[in-house]
C-alpha cells in the first residue's frame, strides 16, 4: 500500500517530469501544441483554484454555524 508521503513525493516527481517533458520537447518542435497545453493548463488551474474556494467557504460557513460567536450577545426582542 501506498503512503501519503510516497504518494506527494510521486506527484512532484511527476510535475517536475512533465515540465521538463514540456519545455525540451513540445515548445521547441509545435508551438500550437504548446499553446493549447498552456491554454488548458490555466483553465484547469482556475477551475481547481475556484471550486476549491467555494469549498473552503462552505465548509467555513458550515462550521461557524456551529460554533457560538464569542463576545456577541443577540439583540433584545422588543
């Protein structure tokens, strides 16, 4: 079985790879190919980055829910 240490150690292994894999082999022979890569590169990346920041502020807003605010009192009912 696979660690997790293992498992990010394999992922920067591979990322470092396949930059490398980019920049001496598909830059320098089809530029078109280079711009689409880079293109979905950058889409990937926002939609990661974006659904990763709805993520975290649900889940901060979930969990503020269920803690009491400190220092707060609600207003008195009239």
């Amino acid at each position: 079985m696979v660690s997790v240490l293992e498992f990010l150690a394999e992922l920067v292994g591979s990322s470092i790879r396949l930059g490398i894999i980019f920049a001496t082999e598909v830059v320098l022979n089809d530029p078109l190919s280079a711009i689409s890569f880079l293109i979905g590169a950058v889409l990937t990346g926002f939609s990661v980055l974006f659904f990763g920041y709805l993520v975290v502020g649900a889940a901060g807003e979930f969990l503020g829910s269920l803690m009491p605010s400190p220092g707060r009192t609600p207003p008195p009912r009239e």
